[in-house]
C-alpha cells in the first residue's frame, strides 16, 4: 500500500507542479500581451501625430502655391519638415524659399550642417561649397564664414586644398575681420589652421631640414607672423590676449611698428568702447544705437570699418528701407565698387521688396555700372510685381524705367530699335496703370497725367513730332485736367517753343473756356500775347471774350457770396433768438427768485434749508451756452441762483467753497473785461483732462517757448472745476503760429488740441477741428486691449517690428482708458509688417485687432454753421431728482418726498404739506407757496412713520 500511496502523492505533486507552471505562463503571456499593447497605443499615438503633420504640411504646401511670398508660411513648412525627417522635401522647401528671400543666420546654418551630414563623399562637396557662396551672400554673417572654413579644412588633403581653405580665409577676414566683437575668433581659426600647416613642414627632432624645407620653413613662419601684424592693427574686443600670445610665440620679440599699430588700435577701440556697450545691453533690434554707431564711423571716415558697420546693423534690422537705403547711398557715391554697390542693392530689394525707392536705386545703379539692358529690364520686371503699398510708387518706378530707356536712344537718327522700344513702353506704362492700378487702389497714381506730358516733350523736342505731342495734350485735358490753369500753361508753353502761333492762340482761348481756378490768369496771359504777336482783329477777339468769360465768373462769385452772406444773416438771427429766449429766462427766474426772497424765515429754517440744498439738490443740466452766464438750477424747495440762500456753513466746507468761488469769480472778472481780450494774439486749447492739476501753471509752462504769454483763461464750471478748454493769449501775434504747432502735444496723458481763436458768430463756417480722416499709413489702430495696459508695455509689445514714435493710449476725460490705443512706426513697411504680427495676439488675456489707422469720415450738417438744436428748438431733457445720473434711484426716505410747485394736479402743495404751528407756514400755505420744514416737522414726521 505504501508504494502506490507515494506514486499517488508523486503524481499530485506533478500536477500540482504542471498547473503553477501554466498559471505562470499565463501571467507572462498577459504581461506580454500588456506590453504589445502600450506598444501598439504608442504607435497608434505616433500615426495620428505623423497624420496630422503631414495634413498641416499639405495645407502650408497648399497655402503656399496660392501666395508664395508668405514668408512666415515658409518659416513653418521648413520645420515642420525638419521635425518629420523629410530630408528631399526639406530641401526643396528651403531652396525655394532662398530664391524669393534671404534667409536669416540661424537657416542658413541649419541647412548648411545638415547637407554636410548628407554629403560625406568627396564628390559632393562642390555641391556644398556652392550653397556655402550662397549663404554668405545674404547676409555678411561672422558664423557662416567661420563655419565655410572650417568645412573647407575638411578637404585640404585634396590637390590644391590648403590654398583653398587659405583663400577662404582670406575672404573672410576680409568681409567680417573688422567685426568688433566676433572678428577675433575668426582671426585665430586662421591662425591655428597655419600653426597645423606648421606642424607638416617641420622637420623631426634631431635632423637638419635642407634647403627647401628650410624655405618652407621660413615661409609658414612669415606667414604666421603676417596673421598676428594683421589682427594686431584691428581694434578688436580682448586685444590684449592676443598681443601677450604674439609675444610668447615670437621668438625676435615685438617689432616696433607692430607695437605702434597696436596702440593705435588700442585708441580706437577706446572710442568705440561706449558703442559697443550700449549695443550689448541694448535689446533688440538696437536700431537707435546701430544709428549713432554708424553716425560715428561716418565721422572718423574708414570706408572698411564703415561697410562692416552698416552690415552688423542689418543683420538685425534686415526689414528697415532706410538702413538700405542709407547704405546703397554711401556705396554709389563714395566706393562706388561694382560687384559690391550691385550685390548690396539686390540684398536691399530682396529684404524690403515693398519699397519702390530700393528698386529705382538699384535700376540706376545698374545703369551707373553698365549692366547689359536686359538684367535692367529683368530687375524692373520684378518691381512690377513686387506689391508697392501706394498708385504713386508705380508711376515713380514707371519713370525711373522710362528714363533710363530715352537714355538709351540716339535722336540724331529719324527711327531706331531703341526708340520704338521707348514708345512701346511709354504706351505700355499707360495701360498698366489704367488696368492693373487703378483696378487695385481705385485710382492710377498719375492724376496730372506726368507720364503723359514727359512723353509728349519728348516727342516735340527730340522726335520734332508736334502731332503727336497734340495727341497726347489732347487726351490729358480729356482726364478731368482742363480746368487747371497750370495745366494750359504748360501746353501753351510747350506750343511756344516747339508749335507755331496759331496752335498758341486756340490753346489759350481753350484755357480762357475751360479754366475754373485761376481765370484772370489765362485771360492776362491771352492779352498779352496778342499784344505781342496779334493782329488788331486778334486784339478784339480776345478782349470780348476775356470781358465775356470774366463776367460770367464773377457773376457767379457775386451769386456765391450772396449765398454765404443770406445764411450767415439767418445764422446771426438764430443766435439773436436764442440769446434773447435765454434773456427771458433769466429774467422770469429772477423776478420768481425776488417774490418768494421777501418772506422771513427763522434762523433754524435757514440752517436746515442750506444743509438741505447741499445734500439733495439735483445737479445742474449742462447747457449749450456759455457758462459765464448765470444760470440756475431747480430744487424741490424752490429755485435758486448760483448763490445760495445764507446761513451758517460749515468751516470745513466753507474754505473749499470760497476757493471755488474765487476762481468763478476770477473768470468773470476776465470775462467781462473784453478790452483785455485779442482774439488775433490768442489760440483756444481743448481736450485737456478735467482732472489736471494746476492747469494753469502747466499751460503758461508749456506755451512760453512760443513766446511771452499774456494771460491763460480757463473755462470752469458754477464750482470752480476745470472743464477741459481755455484760451491763451500773447503779447504778440506772431506767438500764435509757433503755438499752432504743439497741436497733439500730450498734456497730462491725454493730446492737446490748439487751435486758432475765432469768434463763430462772425465765422460760423470755421471749423476748429480738423481731423484727419484719411488713412494714417504709418500709424496703426489697436483695440480690444485690457484696460491694465500701460504705455511701456504697449511699446515693449510693438518695438520689435520698427522704429516707434509714439504711442497713445485713448482714454476717457477722467484718465479711465477705453482699451484702444494708437502707435505710430516711422515709416509704412513697419507698420504693415507690425499688422501682420500682432494682429490676433492675446494681451493678459484679451485677443487684440490690429489694423492700418482708417479714422471714420465724419459725417458733417448740409447747412455750413449749423449745430445741434438747442433752446426753444430742442425739448429739455427731464431728469429725475438726482439730476443727470445714469440711475433715478434717490436715496431720500418717501414719506420726505413733496411735489414740486406747479405740478401738483389735485390740490395745492401746501394742502399736502403735514400741519404745523408756525404762522409764517399757515401764511405761505394760503398764498399757495412751497413751505419750508423746521426742524421740528421733520422729527415729527419721522415719528409719526
């Protein structure tokens, strides 16, 4: 029994042994199948995000073959291609890019270290060296060049290789050897690739090197010390390192005229010390201190340093017209170097493409320089379709192209290729800005038809074909321009000297018809050339109709003056009404004022009405007249003047109110002296915050640079407060147009107005303000900004897209700001690109809307002079107890609240009034007047609540 026992219990042991086995296996094939599975969801996750990178290249792919000049497109292309590996597409992208833009340091680099991975065979390196000459083109940029040679070392074991590498770094020093602060490492990868050299023409130790090897010898040595004199002669940052290396290597010691080059590189590098600070810890894109840099080496008149200078700020300001121009303009007239002055205005024009003065540049310099007519013709080809932002910008680049090609024509022969070309474009130039002009800006650039008059001078002088220049005339005053008289002057003068008499006389009868600006001009002009070349029958003519046309015209003024004259009368009879519907007013209120000022009343009941009045008067309605004059303001008790009834005020309050009533008294007093005004030494300022502190002081501050100032007069309200306006007056009229000329200057954070004081009843069609309402190019409109916005970090925002010259922040009267701002860039192209890049950025939170500033055109009254209705003509608007609030709400207990007199509908106001003991009461209550509550009514009432 035992033996089968033990095999039994072997057995289980067995299985036992086989299912812990499974249950394992199961386990590793769950964990497994966990371990696929993460594997298979992290794939899935790489799919879709390779899915969605290559529908966004697609899309950008896309984007781009509709509009190939979007260069923030290219920029997201090109990574995007980068991040997937596309190595050709890559490529591709990046060629195109570089054949419609240079590209910037940082691509360039990219692109140069990933075709030096691709291209490990000899055989490619020339593929290499090729985009190598293509980088250093667009930009003069230390990096590259250091990085060109160093990749040029790389194949110096080739036949002819280390005078290749040499020759590259002869290049390089030569365009950025100068750089102040880069320049050094340059000079020593230089160095050290000799010293390599070096080290393979010295012999072992121990052997004598023969005469050759000892000639080679010699030679890499001068050649080493050649490097240190070079870069010794430089003013370099860490100059001082490189002398004591200098003196360690040399085994001679120093020579004197190196140590004399050095200390007067040492010099220089003092003085330019101050700019190269200011450059570091300046942020980008230090335009500001590139300028006076570049102001400074101008002075001291090295052309190389110079260059390298205006190269160091347009690495970082690639996008600014005038850093290009300014830099085109010194090379054309003072190095005048062919390959030099050409490669810089093709860089130019590339960077800023918008800019038509690049191009007529560049067309001008490719005359000056005797490049062959089609490379002329090619550049102006591109010009057309650079996309100018104004009508004029064409027909400037029109006639830049056109004189370049009458340049080129011989007139001595009666016909030849290049005229017919001239012709050919002349028409040409027409069409295009008929069509493709107007079509884009609503309007052909050309208004005086210039191109047209150039053409047909050219066809009177040169060609001695006045047909033609008729012709042309012709179709000019067709254009809307016969009613010029400069134009039919210029016509007659062009018939002067190239026509003959009778083409002179019918085209100053045409002018005598057709001219609506300056008629007695071309009549005196007629006259007296028939009192020079006419007949007496010619003479006749030309008086009758001079005479004719001269009473037509001033028929039509007299008609004109008539006109204004009967609506400033009607003007003047408004106002008479008005002043005379305020006078009535006036008096009514008074003599309501001098019934009711009889009555006593007791010192307790004055007390409580002056308290009252202070407490619950409404405020006043502002009017439309002038606030010099006294006006009044209704109360639940009655109606009073500007002065209150007296009693005993407060101290506390008493000296702020004397205060305020010492300024109204001061501007009345100013005001009712008009002998001490001048209208003629005085200029009206307004848009001021009411808010300013002593405005006054400030004002006469900031107008005594335009001469001495006679008095300042502010207008304020009944309680002395600042209203915003005021006049300031001179004591000499020539002050008032220098003062003219602060108009916008910011006070107090808000533009100041100024302008001319003008009495509107004598010149009711006068118009203080002029605002612009044409598109302002240069200035762009921000709006949705949060109200936590400042100045500074407004500007912090805008400074990286150009030049700022202002920036304004709209704000309400009382300094609370609407969330709109403008900023003001120094020319166009800075402002254009700065909509492209802020447009629909978040600003603590808040998306901005960026536009080219458009102001509203302001939509003005058919009657000159007219103004709102006021008075008798307009409704007064009612308000409730508390005035002008935006609510009604009052806060006075309604068991207090008592009908005012005359709008009680049943009974009286003294029947509704609560009883009382006083007799001077029970008298007002049968009179029917409004009775005043003593102090004891008003406990009673809030008792018997």
């Amino acid at each position: 029994m035992a033996a089968p026992g033990n095999a039994e219990q072997t057995q289980l042991q067995a299985m036992e042994e086989e299912e812990d086995a499974g249950v394992e296996e199961r386990e590793m094939e769950s964990d497994e199948e966990e371990g696929m599975g993460v594997e298979n969801s992290e794939e899935e996750e790489s799919e879709e995000d390779d899915k969605e990178n290559e529908a966004e290249i697609q899309r950008l792919e896309e984007q781009l073959s509709i509009n190939a000049f979007d260069y923030n497109c290219h920029v997201d292309l090109i990574k995007l291609l980068k991040q997937e590996g596309e190595l050709l597409r890559l490529r591709k992208a990046r060629q195109k890019m570089s054949e419609l833009f240079p590209l910037t340091e940082e691509i360039w680099l990219d692109w140069l270290k990933d075709e030096i991975r691709l291209s490990e065979e000899d055989s490619n390196r020339e593929k290499v060296y090729e985009l190598f000459e293509r980088a250093v083109k667009d930009y003069i940029c230390p990096d590259i060049w250091l990085e060109y040679a160093q990749y040029s070392i790389g194949g110096m074991g080739s036949p002819g290789g280390i005078d290749k590498v040499r020759s590259i770094f002869e290049r390089a020093v030569t365009a950025v050897g100068l750089h102040m602060t880069k320049g050094q490492t340059l000079w020593e990868a230089y160095r050290e690739f000799e010293n390599a050299v070096l080290s393979t023409v010295q012999p072992p130790p121990g052997r004598i090197p023969s005469r050759e090897e000892q000639e080679l010898l010699n030679t890499q040595l001068e050649r080493i010390h050649t490097l240190f004199r070079r870069q010794l002669a430089i003013p370099l940052m860490d100059m001082e390192t490189t002398y004591a290396e200098y003196e360690e290597w040399s085994d001679k010691g120093v020579p004197e005229t190196v140590v004399h080059l050095y200390r007067k590189a040492l010099q220089q590098n003092e003085k330019c010390k101050s700019h190269e600070e200011a450059l570091l810890v300046a942020e980008p894109p230090k335009l500001a201190e590139y300028q006076a840099y570049i102001d400074f080496e101008l002075k001291e008149g090295d052309p190389a340093r110079i260059q390298i200078m205006f190269e160091r700020a347009l690495a970082e300001n690639c996008l600014v017209p005038d850093m290009w121009t300014k830099y085109a303009t010194y090379l054309d007239r003072q190095l005048k170097i062919k390959d030099l002055v050409l490669s810089t205005h093709e860089r130019a024009v590339r960077n800023c493409p918008w800019t038509m003065s690049l191009w007529k540049s560049y067309i001008q310099a490719l005359e000056r320089h005797g490049a062959d007519h089609q490379s002329v013709s090619d550049v102006f080809e591109k010009a057309l379709n650079a996309g100018f932002i104004q009508a004029t910008d064409y027909v400037e680049i029109w006639q830049a192209y056109l004189d370049y090609l009458r340049r080129r024509v011989d007139f001595s022969k009666e016909s030849s290729k290049e005229l017919e070309e001239l012709r050919a474009a002349f028409s040409r130039s027409l069409d295009y800005l008929k069509q493709d002009v107007e079509e884009r800006f609503g309007e052909s650039g050309d208004p005086s038809c210039v191109i047209m008059q150039i053409w047909a001078r050219i066809e009177a002088h040169h060609c001695k074909n006045m047909q033609k220049a008729r012709e042309l005339w012709d179709n000019i005053m067709t254009k809307g321009n016969a009613k010029y008289a400069n134009m039919w002057l210029e016509y007659y003068n062009l018939e002067r000297a190239y026509g003959d008499m009778t083409h002179c006389r019918k085209a100053l009868h045409r002018a005598v018809q057709c001219t609506s600006d300056y008629p007695e001009h071309v009549c005196e002009v007629l006259l007296t050339f028939e009192r020079v070349e006419g007949t007496l029958e010619d003479w006749d003519t030309a008086v009758q109709k001079t005479e004719t046309r001269l009473n037509r015209v001033n028929e039509k003024r007299a008609k004109a003056a008539a006109k204004e004259t009967n609506m400033a009368r009607h003007e003047e009879e408004k106002m008479e009404q008005r002043r005379k519907a305020k006078a009535d007013k006036k008096a009514q209120k008074k003599s309501q004022k001098s019934s009711r000022g009889g009555e006593k009343r007791k010192a307790e009941q004055d007390e409580y009405q002056e308290d009252w009045n202070e407490k619950s008067a409404p405020k006043r309605q502002k009017g439309n007249g002038d606030n010099n004059t006294d006006e009044y303001m209704e109360t639940d008790t009655g109606l009073f003047g500007r002065n209150a009834p007296s009693g005993n005020k407060a101290a506390a309050g008493g000296a702020k109110h004397a205060q305020q009533g010492a300024a109204v008294a001061a501007q009345r007093h100013n005001d009712d002296q008009p002998e001490l005004r001048d209208e003629s030494c005085s200029v009206f300022i307004s848009n001021l915050a009411y808010t300013l502190e002593e405005p006054e002081a400030k004002l006469e501050a900031v107008f005594e640079r335009c001469g001495p100032v006679k008095q300042v007069r502010l207008v304020t309200g009944n309680r002395g407060n600042f209203r915003g306006y005021g006049y300031v007056q001179f004591e000499s009229a020539v002050s008032v147009a220098e003062a003219l000329k602060l108009d916008r200057t910011e006070v107090g954070g808000r533009p100041m107005f100024v302008s001319p004081c003008v009495d509107k009843n004598k010149n009711p069609e006068f118009k203080v303000f002029k605002y612009n309402t044409a598109m302002e190019k240069h200035k762009i409109f921000i709006s949705g900004l949060p109200f936590s916005c400042t100045k500074e970090q407004l500007e912090e925002i805008c400074k990286d897209h150009g030049t700022i010259r202002e920036v304004r922040l709209v704000t309400y009267r009382s300094g609370k700001p609407k969330g709109l701002a403008y900023v003001e860039f120094a020319d166009e192209a800075q402002a254009s690109q700065a909509v492209l890049k802020l447009d629909g950025v978040e600003v603590e939170g808040n998306k901005i809307s960026v536009a080219i500033s458009n102001p509203p055109r302001r939509h003005l009254m058919d009657k000159p002079g007219a103004s709102r209705p006021t008075g008798e003509t307009a409704p007064r608007q009612v308000y409730g107890s508390r005035g002008r609030g935006r609510t009604q709400l009052s806060l006075l207990p309604r068991s207090l609240h008592r009908p005012a007199a005359g709008k009680v509908e049943n009974g009286t106001a003294a029947d509704r009034a609560p009883p009382s003991s006083s007799t001077d009461g029970a008298a007002a209550n049968a009179a029917g007047e409004p009775r005043s509550l003593s102090n004891s009514d008003f406990a009673k009432m809030l008792l018997n609540k």
